[in-house]
C-alpha cells in the first residue's frame, strides 16, 4: 500500500476529475492495485452526479418572522375538522357583512375565507371558516356531521373578557333557526366548545353567534 | 448506528398533532423550512408568493400528520408533495386559465420532475451543511469546472491544500447524504 496517504488526497479531485492528466493516470495506476483506495474512489463516484443537480440552487435564508408565522398560524387554526361534505367550490366564500349591531359600537367587517386543503392523493379535502371582525372579534368553525346533524366546533377570541354574558350559535337559512348551543367567554375573552345541532349540514347557510337579540358574527357558507 | 434522521423526521411528526408548544414544529421547519422556500420560489417565481406556500405547506402537514405514513415516503417526499399541491393551487388562483396552469403542473409532476427537483433541493440542502472552506471546492471545482491547480492559484492555497480539502469535503458531502438516505450507507 505504498503511496497511499499521498494518493487519498488526491481521490476526491479526481472523482471530480480537477486533476491533471499526469496525476489522474497515477491514481489510476494506483488503485488498480489498492483495493482500499478503489473503494475510497468508488464511494466518492457518485457523488459528482448528484452535485450538479444542485448547480443555480440556494437555499434562501428564510425571513426571521417566517417561523412564527407558521406556528400562529397553526395555533389559530385549532381545532381541525374536515369537512369531506363541503365542494371544492367553496374554496372561495365571499366576503360578508355583518348585518347586526356588533359588540362595542364598531362596525364589523367580516372576511369569510375557506382554508383548503388536499395534501395526499385522494384525501378528503379539510376546511376552516374563518371569521374576522374589525373589531377585534374573530373566530373560527369547523363543521362535522354526526348521528343526527352537526358538530360545530368553535374558537372564538376578542369577546369582552370574563364577562356573563351568554352567547348562542345558531345554524341558519332564510325563514328557519336551528340552535347548536351556547357558550361563555373565558377571562381572557376566548372560548372554544363544541356543540351538536340537529340541523343537518346542507340544511342551514349561515353561521350566526348572538348574544341576546344582537348579532356578534355571521359567517354565510354561499 | 444512530436511527438515520428520516425516523427521527417521522418521529416528529407523529408528535406534530398532539404537541400543543410548537417544538415539533419549529424542528420540522427548521429542517425543511429553507429548502422548500427555495422549491416554492423557483416555482413560482416570487418571494411573498413562496413564503405563503411555505406557511401553507406546514399548516397542512400539521392538518394531515395523522395521515402521513413513513413505510410509503419519507418526511421529505411528503412535505415535497403538499408543496406541490400548494404551488398548483397557487398557480391555480393566479391564472386566468385555470385548467392549463393544472395540467402543467401535473404533466410536470408526472415526468418525475418533483423528485428530480427535490433531489436537486436536497443535496444544495446536504452542501450547505458542509464548512464554507469545503463548500467553496466543491462549488469551484463542480459547478466551474477548475482544476486543483487552478482553485490553488484563485484562492493562494498550497495545492495540497485544496486536495486534501477537496477529499474532505467530499467525505462529509457523503456522510450527509448517507444521513438524508440520498446515497445508501
């Protein structure tokens, strides 16, 4: 094995083949009769193939607020639902007003939009309604069928905190009520519940949270 | 032998779902989050339209880690997918001709395209793991085509130097490889 540790060095150069012709044909030479520098060159080889799919790519450095983007956004998206029963139509929900007196003297505006999602072939496509208010009032709701209607799930933050206040979540159309619930909101003004409601999905339109006879958010599925 | 990184990946997001601090999270996109920016910005051409897919790409591997399977793709591949879903999506909502911007993408998909770009992404990924000194040969000496003798005579080193760099740099390229499964151990 003389001229090994002189010829290692040289190994990686030439599965580049950066070296000089003089110096490739003494490498060749010698691991033609070295079968541990054969090996070290064999296990370099197919390497140069795959460097150069890499030529042009740089991994950017992604921007220091990117991280916790996506952990908010995670973290506002719980709970998770699919909603298999929802077309892909409804990928778009139009923006809506609320039409009611909101909490607190704001106007409310409500952005509805439809997270969707089909990560993996042929897997049922997952949604989120999400509900924003102006004001400072926002939630979410995820629908699921069960046994005998619906269970909505809902998050809600930016109601006055810790108050007694009883909210109730209605599913809705045109001339016909169905109740899923109520709810309280924590101290912090956030609730999350689950609540079931006989209405069946396809059967109501709307999602409306009212406290009383006012109108908190509406959420239209259109 | 240590478990190779891709059951640790799986590892991860198995706890995904379940873990309420957001450090399988952070792990997962701090592995993955680089590489599928620049994925999602040679797609698409721009930097905020790459950074939504990637918020996207992670918020749907958190809806759907209870699907993921690790005996059908590794984390990688997995995460590669959603990006792509998301990108035709994307293109989707950009295109005044819906249909066409789709089928490009699928015809793209079909030619194996999303592997060969993932490969491409994952051994940049596997360089950048590497020290800048032994980066820089493997850049110079592959991707413009120099001589040792010539890296020598840029860069001032001894060209003993730049072999044995050049030997060293391609060992530890290997051994990352051999870790992301890329090259079989």
């Amino acid at each position: 094995m003389t001229g090994c540790e002189h010829v290692r060095h040289d190994l990686g150069a030439h599965a580049l083949g950066a070296l000089e012709p003089a110096e490739a044909a003494a490498v060749e030479a010698h691991v033609a009769t070295c079968p541990d520098c054969a090996a070290e060159l064999a296990s370099l080889q197919p390497l140069p193939a795959l460097i150069v799919r890499a030529d042009g790519l740089e991994i950017p450095s992604p921007p220091a607020d990117l991280e916790e983007r996506i952990l908010d956004r995670v973290a506002a998206s719980r709970p998770r639902r699919r909603m298999s029963w929802l077309p892909r139509r409804f990928g778009r929900l139009t923006a809506t007003a609320l039409a009611g007196v909101a909490v607190g003297a704001a106007a409310t505006a409500l952005a509805i939009a439809v997270i969707g999602d089909d990560a993996g072939g042929g897997a049922a496509p997952s949604y989120d309604l999400v509900l924003d208010g102006d004001d400072g009032v926002s939630a979410r709701a995820a629908f699921e069928p069960n046994d005998g209607g619906t269970e909505v799930h809902l998050w809600v933050d930016g109601l006055p905190p810790g108050g007694k206040a009883v909210y109730e979540v209605k599913c809705e159309r045109p001339g016909w009520s169905a109740g899923a619930g109520t709810f309280r909101a924590d101290a912090q003004g956030k609730a999350y519940v689950v609540l079931t409601t006989a209405a069946r999905i396809g059967e109501y339109e709307r999602i409306r949270i009212v406290r009383g006879d006012e109108n908190v958010l509406t959420g239209n599925l259109n | 032998m240590p478990a190779p990184p891709a059951t640790e990946d799986a590892r991860i997001v198995e706890r995904l779902r379940t873990d309420e601090t957001g450090e399988a999270m952070r792990a997962l996109y701090r592995t993955y989050g680089g590489e599928l920016l620049g994925f999602a910005q040679r797609s698409l051409g721009d930097r905020g339209a790459a950074e939504e897919i990637v918020q996207e790409v992670f918020l749907r591997a958190w809806r759907h880690a209870g699907r993921y399977d690790a005996e059908r793709a590794t984390v990688r591949t997995w995460l590669y997918r959603i990006a792509r879903n998301a990108i035709i999506d994307a293109r989707r909502r950009a295109s005044v001709r819906p249909a066409a911007a789709t089928r490009e993408a699928e015809e793209q998909d079909s030619g194996g395209s999303i592997e060969q770009a993932m490969l491409g992404w994952q051994v940049a990924a596997a360089l950048e793991r590497l020290t800048p000194e032994h980066r820089q040969m493997i850049r110079m000496a592959q991707f413009r085509g120099m001589s040792m003798r010539e890296i020598a005579h840029e860069t001032g080193l001894p060209v003993g130097t730049v072999k044995s760099r050049t030997w060293y740099a391609l060992r530890s390229l290997r051994l990352v490889l051999e870790e992301m499964g890329v090259v079989p151990q």
